[in-house]
C-alpha cells in the first residue's frame, strides 16, 4: 500500500517538476516577464472577450476557456504567493495559448478585443510574438 502511495507522490512531483522546468525553459527573458505580469489584468479581460466571440473557432474558444479555468483554479504549478515568478507561470501560460490563437484566429480578432492601452498591445505583441505574425513572417 505504501508503495503505491509513495510511487504516486514521486510520479506526481516528477510531472510538477517537469511542468515547471517547461516553464522556465519557454519563459519570455528580461524584462519581457515584467511586462508579462504588468499585462496579466488585461489578458484576463482579453481571455473573456475573445472566448465569448462567437465568430472564432469552437477550439480557439475551448483552449481560451480551459485557459479561463486554469487561471481561475486556486492551485499554480508555482504558488502566487512567491513575488513575481509565482504570477510567471500564469503569464507564461497565457502568452503561449494567445500564440496559438493567433495562429488560428487571427491578429485581427486579438486586436478587436484588447482592453488596455495601445502601448500594452505592443508589449503584447512583443511577449506573445503576433507582431511577427502581424508582418506576415508567421503562420498563416
């Protein structure tokens, strides 16, 4: 029975270990996660609006809600309680679901919704990488 329990824990705390090591390996550098935290309000205000878009695609508006139910879920791969990087887990994870919605949804669609100020949608651009996208160096 032990065996079992402590077989569960190691396997749990290898996948958390790995999860989070993901994290820091895909984490935007320098002064891109500041940014990241700073617009963490306003993602969450662009998260609602474009996963109630009933024009986007079914999935683009499933990943945005697992996303919304992610964010929302009292349990972080890294505690919020930890300055600045315990809100990095959750920035990074927003920034790599907008790039995949971007991919398909379009930058269009991503620029209709955003709540905040023009100068927060270059940072978002900059974070999330839909400026590259926007110029036409990206996918389609």
């Amino acid at each position: 029975m032990w065996n079992v329990v402590l077989a569960v824990a190691a396997g749990l705390l290898a996948t958390w270990l790995a999860l989070v090591i993901a994290l820091l390996v895909v984490r935007p550098k320098g002064a891109l996660l500041a940014e990241a935290v700073r617009l963490l309000p306003d993602l969450i205000r662009l998260l609602r609006g474009l996963a109630a878009d009933k024009t986007l695609p079914r999935g683009v508006r499933g990943r945005l809600g697992a996303l919304m139910v992610y964010l929302a879920l009292p349990i972080d791969l890294i505690p919020d309680f930890l300055p600045v990087i315990g809100y990095a887990d959750d920035a990074i994870i927003v920034a790599l679901t907008l790039r995949s919605v971007v991919r398909r949804a379009g930058i269009e669609a991503v620029r209709a919704h955003w709540p905040g100020t023009d100068d927060g949608f270059a940072a978002l651009a900059r974070l999330t990488g839909l400026g590259r996208v926007e110029r036409g160096t990206g996918p389609a």
